[in-house]
C-alpha cells in the first residue's frame, strides 16, 4: 500500500486497478424503494480526477435519497409500469380501465410477480390490481399545487419559489419533514401551525410573521377548495400577538409628504409617468408597470389591468378597467407612441424581477427627501384608500378602485356605467 497517499473521504474506495469509486449503502427504509442495499458510481482513473467528481457524486445521491423518502408510491408504480409495458397499458391503469382478466390484466399480475420481494408490498400491489393509490394531500403537496396555480402563465415566478422553498423548510424545522411531506392536510393541527408561529418569532418581528404565513395561509384555503375539502384551515386566524397595529406598518403619504416627495420624479419621464399614475389610481406598481400599450384606452381615458405576458394579478378582483386623470394619461401616451398593441409600455420592466428592479429605483428617488421608513411606494395606495374614504366614496366602490375582491361590484355596476361612478369618486382625489 502507498503510505503517501492521502486518507480517503468516506464512501470513497481505490480498486485494485487504481481506480476510484463512490460505494454508498442505501438507508434501509428506502431499499424497498430504490431496489439495491448499495449504490457504486465511478470517480475517477486517479485521485485527483476523484476528487474533482467527489462533490457532484455526492450530491447527486443525496438528493435521489431526499426524492426517493418522498415520491408517491402511486407515480413509482405508475412509472414502473410505463417502463416494463408501454405507455398504453400505464395509461389504462392511471384511468382505473384496466379490464380484469385481459391481457393487460395478466401482463400486470406477471410484472408485480417479477419485483415482489424487491420493492415494497404497496407498490406491488398497486401493479397487480392495477389500481393506484392516491397520495395523501400533504401540507408539501398543498404548496406545490400553490406555487404552480399562480405561476402559471406568469413571467415572475422566482419571488413566490422562494417564498414556498422557505415555507417549506421552516415548517420542516418546525413541525418535522416526514409530517410536512406525507401526513394527510386533515391531520395537521392548530398545535403544527402554533409550532410554525413559534418557530418564526425566534428570528423575525410579529409582524412580519404574520406577512411570511400569508403564502401557507394561502397555499392551505386553495387546495381546500379545489379538492372541495371538509377540513378546516389550522393557519386561518393564527394569534400572533403583536402583529397588528405594528409601528413598522406602512403609513398613507400625506398631501404634504407627496409635494416633498414629488420633485424628485420630475427628472426622469418614466420615474414620472409611474409616481403621477400610481398616486392618481392607487394601482400596485406591479400592475402599472405590466401595463400594454392596448390597455391603455385614450378614448374612455382609462387603463385595464388584467393578467398577461408581463405579469399575473394578485387575484381576481385585481382585473379592472380605472379612469385615469388627464395628467396621468398624457404621461402614459408618451410612453406608448411607435409600439405595437400587445408591446409593454415600460419595456426596462416588463422582464423577470422587473417590478423589484422599478420598486428600487422609485423607493431610491423617494429616499432623497422621504426617510421615514413607514413610508413606501406603497404609501400612495394607502394614501388613495384615505382620499377616498374621506370623499365619501362607498365602500364597495373603493373596493372596485383599488381592485379588492368583491361580489357586490359586479352585481351593482356594468362595467361602462362601474367606470364613470369611478370617475366622479377618484375626481375628488386629484388635487
């Protein structure tokens, strides 16, 4: 033996040609699953090429291990199918078709006669009665169909994977992985989401807690709903003492505030056009910054806010169609002239993150003069629901204004008639 060569790392061996190895021994609750007690991947021809592939070869098997714990014994089953008899009979299984004694049938009961004692009993017997077990909705499951609703079809989608994959963890942290990722959502229990609360406190403020449990809050009222549930949802109403009324909140931009803060936009058109359009409207940023050149109509002098390629809306009672003020409009159509229809009106933020890239450089320009950190951007929404509260605008047409869900709007006002009363209330507020 060489007394010069260095101590290998663990599951890390030299063969006898002189070669490197990885050996790993599969943990035991997962040899049912993987079908081997030990994994080998090639390293290398020498040590240093060994050690060079070490880390991506380590990697790789932790995670197949992570995934492994945690695929539905329904998709094994199912891909184990797929792979041995094609996809036509993995088809007919997946619609619960397949015909008892057929030849799809007995080609089944063969297969799972050929894997017994190599995978676990459960998928064994999912191939030959050739009927799936459906995976339990966990609160992993929950998140996952969460995140893929509101992404899809949306040009942001980084923000809310993160938010999930921190959710994810936390309540790892908190309550355990094994009971995040398989424990039925019916079995979770307000002690869990107590457990989450509690585990957050130790780092953030209440306040933020309460904005962080939003996402599971969310992700838990979806699946309820969609799955037509009989559950309760154990993150509804979570006390989270200090959380309301917190001295971190945001405050309405007073009249004073905005004629401080206002020259500050004057020496960039499109910092201009965003500040005078989102104090005339109380629109989010992001849903004037996603704005295309054909939602903005110069006759009805109005914009329609609706879901398209830039950007998603929060929810459903964000789509709406807003008067604009004559100064507002004129800015805009500075901004729309030479494109096309469906072209983006601020083109520098209709990309990924592009509505934090323009919240950065608004909050950067409001900063010059405006250094309480109460006041935001997202100030002037505040600011609009006040005005308008303070004009005597009724609630239900504030709610349409700033685009809160509502039932009553739709079923007071049509939409050209909903756009006029908009008008005479917002009106009020352009002073």
């Amino acid at each position: 033996m060489d007394t010069n060569m260095p101590k290998l790392p663990a599951y890390v061996f030299r063969r006898a040609n002189g070669s490197y190895r990885y050996k790993r021994n599969v943990p035991k609750r997962l040899v049912g699953l993987i079908g081997k007690a030990t994994l080998y991947r090639q390293l290398g021809e020498n040590y240093a090429e060994a050690m060079q592939n070490l880390p991506k070869v380590h990697s790789e098997i932790e995670k197949l291990f992570r995934d492994e714990a945690h695929v539905p014994s329904s998709e094994r089953s199912l891909a184990i199918i797929r792979g041995a008899l094609g996809s036509d009979v993995a088809e007919q299984v997946l619609a619960g078709q397949v015909v008892e004694y057929s030849q799809e049938d007995y080609a089944l009961n063969e297969l799972a006669r050929d894997i017994a004692g190599k995978l676990s009993d459960d998928i064994v017997t999912q191939i030959y009665t050739g009927r799936l077990k459906q995976p339990a909705l966990t609160l992993q499951k929950a998140l996952g169909e969460y995140q893929q609703y509101k992404t899809e079809d949306a040009g942001e989608s980084r923000e809310l994977e993160l938010r999930v994959a921190r959710a994810l963890k936390d309540l790892g942290t908190a309550i355990g992985k094994q009971r995040v990722a398989q424990t039925p959502l019916g079995e979770i229990t307000r002690a869990d989401a107590n457990a989450l609360r509690d585990h957050l406190l130790e780092r953030m403020k209440a306040s933020s807690v309460h904005r962080y449990i939003t996402v599971v809050r969310a992700a838990v009222n979806y699946v309820i709903a969609e799955h037509s549930l009989n559950i309760p949802n154990v993150f509804n109403g979570l006390r989270i003492k200090g959380a309301s009324a917190s001295i971190d909140d945001r405050l309405p931009m007073s009249d004073q505030d905005l004629a401080v803060a206002a020259p500050n936009f004057e020496d960039d058109p499109v910092a201009k056009a965003l500040f005078v359009t989102l104090t005339d409207t109380g629109a989010r940023l992001s849903e004037i910054t996603g704005l295309e050149v054909q939602d903005v109509d110069l006759q009805q002098r109005s914009i329609t806010i609706r879901p398209n390629g830039i950007r998603q809306l929060k929810t459903k009672g964000s789509q709406r169609t807003l008067p604009l003020s004559q100064r507002a409009l004129e800015l805009l159509q500075g901004h729309r002239r030479g494109k096309g229809d469906s072209a983006p009106i601020f083109a520098e933020y209709s990309r990924p993150r592009g509505r934090d890239a323009a919240s950065a450089m608004m909050m950067k320009r409001l900063r010059r003069s405006i250094t309480d950190k109460k006041l935001t951007m997202h100030s002037l929404r505040h600011r609009m629901k006040d005005k308008l509260r303070n004009t005597g605008c009724p609630e239900v047409i504030s709610l349409a204004i700033l685009g809160h869900s509502t039932n009553t709007v739709a079923a007071n006002y049509g939409s050209g008639y909903a756009l006029e009363v908009m008008r005479e209330h917002l009106k009020k507020t352009w002073t």
